[in-house]
C-alpha cells in the first residue's frame, strides 16, 4: 500500500452505506431513559424551586 492510498486520518475507510455516528437512530429504550432524565431533572428544578419559595406561576 503506498502511501497514497492510506486515509490520513489514520482511520479504516467508511462504509458508504453507514450513516455515522451521529446519525444513526437511537434503541427506544436509551430514548425512553433520555426523556426519564430529563423529566427528573424538570421536576427536581420544580421542587427545589418551591422549596425555597420561588413563585414559578
């Protein structure tokens, strides 16, 4: 292999089929985890901000 057929990251050459990373769907159980999380978070900001008399509405 000369060196002009090595990538230069260093990386093995993608398959063109594969979306990335970035863009490949979820499992429906890390997105139900992901929206758990952040509705734990919604309602600990909640209670914590009428714990110290925050008038939220």
């Amino acid at each position: 292999m000369s060196d002009d057929e090595k990538p230069k990251s260093g990386k093995a050459p993608r398959d063109p089929s594969d979306p990335g990373f970035w863009r490949r769907p979820l499992p429906s159980g890390a997105v139900w985890a992901i929206i758990g999380v952040a509705a734990a978070v919604v309602v600990a900001g909640i209670i914590v901000s009428l714990s110290l008399g925050v008038s939220l509405f």
